[in-house]
C-alpha cells in the first residue's frame, strides 16, 4: 500500500493512495483513489477531478484467471478562453470566460477479462466491457448536454507452433461493440438552462477482425504479415429542432463503412544489441464519432484511408540506449476538422481535396555515465526524445502545400539527472518547441518556444519517496496549442491556448 500527497503552486494539491492484498483462496484486489484541485495558471479557471480504479481477480488453477476491472472518473472545471499572440505576451493568465459556466463530465467503465494458457504456450483472451459517459458543457448562450454509452465484447488468441518447418506465431482476434449516444442542446435564460433546443439520437455498430502470422526466417529475422477488417454501420436521427436543408435533407441518414487493411514488415536481430524493424501498412479511418451529423452533410464525407512506411532501429549497446523511427504516410480524404474556441463541441468537417504527405521521425536515447564523485556508483543519466512532424498538403487546388496547422514540426526534451546510491537525484531538463500554425492557410502560427525545468527527490527504495519539481522557470509566455481556423488573413485573432506560467511542486509519499 500507498499513500501520498503532491502540492504546488495555483493551489494545487493532490493527495492520493492505493492498496491491494492476494488472498490464499486464489482472490486478489487493488484499487487506487486520488483527488485533484487546482486554480491552474489560468485566471477563473478553477478544476477538479475525482480519480478511481482498480481490479478485482480470481485464479481457478494455473492456468486460468478472471479478471474485473474499473474505473470512475469526475471532472469538473470552468472552460478558458483562448487568447491572441499579444494577450499571451502580455498576460497568459488573463482569461475573459464570462461566456463559460461550471462544465464537466462523468465517466464509468468496467471490463471483464477471462485468460486460459493453453498448451504449448498458446493463450486465449476473452472478455466484454461497458461504458457510460456523461459530458455537460454549458455556456451562457447553449448548453450541451450529451450521454454516450458502449457495450462490446473482444477476443485474442495467440498460437505458437511450426510452419514449413519453421517457428510460427499467430495472433487473430476481434471486437464487436455497439455505442449509443444521446445529445441535447439547451438554450441559456439568465445563466440557467433554458428549453429544449436540438437533439439528436446516434448509434453506431463496429465490428473489428485481425490476424497476424510472425513467421521465423531464422533465429534472427522473423517475417511479419497481417490483415485487419473492420465494418462500420451508423444511425443518426436528428428527433427535435429539425430544420431542413441542402445540406441536412433530412432529419433521418445511415452510412456504412468497411475496410480491409493489410500490413507486411519484418525484424531482424542485427547484433545481440540491435534491432532492425520495418513495415508497409494500409490504414483507414471512418469519419469522426464525435459529432455524427457531420457524416450525413451533403455532399456525404469519405473515408480518411493512408499507406504507410516505416523503418526503424532499437537497442542498447553498452551504456547507450535508442529507439529510432522513421515513417512516410500518403494519406487520401483526410479529415480537416475547424473548431469553435468559445463552443468546443460545435464544429466542423470536410474532407480534403488532395494527397496530404505525413512523415517525420521519432527519436529516443538515453546513457548513464559513471562518476563515483560523491560517492562509489553514483552516475549522470541523459536522456532525451525528439520527434519530426512533416504533415503537408500536397498540390492542393487552393492550399497548394502548405502545412497542416495545429502540429509543431520540431519538439523535443532532453534532461540531465545526477543519481547518487542513496536514492537521492537532481537535475534540469529542457522542452524546445518550433513554431505552430493556427489556420490552413498558413497565415497565422504560434511562437516557438523553449522551457527550462529542474527536479530534485529522495526514494529510499522501501518506504518513502520526496521530490520537488519545478516547470517553465524562466516564466516563458507561449502558447501551448492552437485553435485551427480555415483563414486567419494574417491578423492576431484569439486562437491560441496559453501554456502553464512558472510553477513548482513538491510532493512526499510513503509505502507500507
């Protein structure tokens, strides 16, 4: 068991324990709460969040288990505005949210896994779940109230025998599950919630299908190929407010979708310490579930599909370690989302109209240097990732090939963290951030931004456990992510959400 608490500035606090015990009978249970509030760098922006799960699990014999898990959640918090590039630099706490009123959501989910190890190393997974979610967004012109509950059942089996003479792994399995969502749009008299404006009934069926086969070329190189299916079936039923129109002819629509998406690759264990992997893959994405209206629009929107390549390394030779990747992903018909910074639960979508170019890399490292300073076997451990995001339009008939907004292309976090045998470590780490379009025509971005931090704790490695952590400490103005518009032309409009201002926490937590 555990128990702890972590403070900080903007009043934030979080006290936190956990706990379980194995029983002799073949019964275990675990389960962890902890409560969040904060005032966050924001002005009036207070949140708070109830956090809770846990398992409970029973083992028939060796070979077979059963396992429930849940999870509880409950967010509360006053929605921020967004800001301009020049209200960030000049006060990134300032937040003018007389339009937003309390919001929050609650969210509860259970899961039921049962596991059979079969013979030869074989295994089966079977197991349903259930979700029900309820969003409350309200401001002081709408309120947005939605339900949205899930129900399904998976499977995976995995299978380790010979093929051809050779070692042969498979793995095939699928999903079915069904989602029911419920969304009511409230009109707002007075601050309080007024009539009955619009809602909605949508549903939507989803059944998933795999197979993968992980045949052994030799002791080192083992081919990869597999399949994914996937159909789709969605109801929308627009029930009250219905207006007719060209683009909404109907209060009533059904789409269904279905993909088949194959994926050949490879590993090969190059030396003891390295690996050398690789992929093809096709992939493919129904429209966005979030606002099923969108789906039935006329003209109707088309399925997101990309082809993807990728190769990479990963390994650890003496005191280094790495994982590095590079991808290239055409993508046809992806989705262009626009939303609203004051309502984000309006919003909309198109399709677009050309190729969209997605590559980058993705790059970790990390060694430990020894010092034997202060003491014998304490060391230096540095550490740090960097990921390259190349998102483009390409030819577009009116976007030519610009970027696609709302996603830095450079960002990375390096850190240096002296480590004495005792438990005690201390250090400063870095995040550097390139600049970030906020509309697609590229005519607006945010600033890019670099953020000096340092950490300092104590673990005894038995039962207590300090720290102190300190962010942004040079008090950096910059904004931490983007609205996306279709045109800014230019001008410094509200688009941007400020990122954290100086903050320091400390915490302590002891295990018995």
């Amino acid at each position: 068991m555990k128990i702890g608490i972590v403070g900080g500035t903007n009043d934030y606090y979080r006290p936190y324990f956990s706990g379980g015990k194995v029983f002799e009978n073949g019964l275990d249970v675990f389960g962890t709460f902890s409560y969040v509030n904060t005032d966050t760098t924001r002005e009036n922006n207070h949140q708070e969040q109830f956090l809770g799960h846990g398992n409970i699990g029973y083992r028939w014999n060796e070979n077979q288990e059963t396992r429930l898990y849940f999870d509880a959640q409950n967010h509360n918090f006053l929605w921020p505005a967004s800001l301009s590039k020049r209200q960030i630099d000049q006060n990134p706490q300032q937040n003018a949210n007389d339009w937003s009123l309390p919001n929050g959501f609650s969210s509860y989910r259970f899961d039921l896994k049962h596991s059979v190890k079969l013979h030869g190393g074989d295994r089966l997974d079977v197991g349903t779940y259930y979700s029900i979610n309820n969003y409350r967004y309200d401001y002081t012109d709408s309120g947005n109230h939605d339900q949205w509950q899930d129900v399904g059942f998976n499977w995976r089996h995995e299978l380790n025998g010979q093929l051809l003479g050779l070692n042969n792994r498979v793995v095939w399995g699928g999903l079915t599950q069904w989602q029911f969502i419920n969304d009511k749009n409230y009109g707002v008299v007075g601050r309080q919630l007024g009539p009955l404006l619009t809602a909605e009934r949508d549903r939507w069926l989803n059944v998933e299908a795999f197979m993968e086969d992980q045949l052994s070329l030799t002791d080192r190189f083992t081919l990869i190929a597999g399949i994914q299916l996937n159909y789709r079936d969605v109801n929308y039923e627009r029930y009250e407010g219905y207006v007719a129109s060209a683009a909404r002819p109907s209060p009533q629509a059904n789409q269904d979708f279905f993909t088949a998406n194959p994926k050949l690759g490879f590993t090969w264990q190059a030396t003891n310490e390295a690996q050398i992997y690789g992929n093809v893959s096709r992939s493919a994405e129904p429209p966005k579930m979030a606002d099923l209206a969108n789906i039935y629009l006329q003209p109707k929107r088309n399925l997101q599909t990309a082809s993807t390549v990728e190769i990479g390394t990963r390994g650890q030779a003496q005191r280094l370690k790495w994982d590095l990747a590079f991808y290239q992903s055409w993508v046809n018909n992806e989705y262009l989302i626009i939303a609203d910074p004051r309502n984000p639960t309006a919003f909309s979508s198109t399709n677009a109209d050309s190729t969209t170019l997605h590559r980058g890399v993705e790059l970790g490292l990390e060694t430990t240097l020894p010092l034997n300073l202060a003491a014998s076997g304490d060391n230096l451990r540095l550490s740090g990732n960097y990921t390259w995001n190349d998102f483009t339009f390409d030819s577009d008939p009116a976007l030519r090939n610009n970027r696609l907004p709302g996603i830095p292309e450079h960002n990375a976090f390096v850190e240096a963290l002296y480590q004495h045998p005792s438990g005690f470590y201390i250090g400063p780490n870095a995040r550097i951030v390139s600049s970030n379009y906020a509309d697609f025509a590229n005519t607006l971005a945010a600033k890019p931004y670099a953020l000096l931090g340092a950490r300092m704790g104590w673990d005894d490695g038995k039962h207590w456990k300090l720290f102190v952590d300190g962010r942004n400490l040079t008090d950096e103005h910059y904004a931490s992510s983007v609205w996306v518009m279709g045109n800014a032309n230019g001008a410094d409009l509200e688009q941007f959400n400020p990122g954290a201002t100086r903050s320091v926490f400390g915490g302590v937590e002891y295990r018995f």
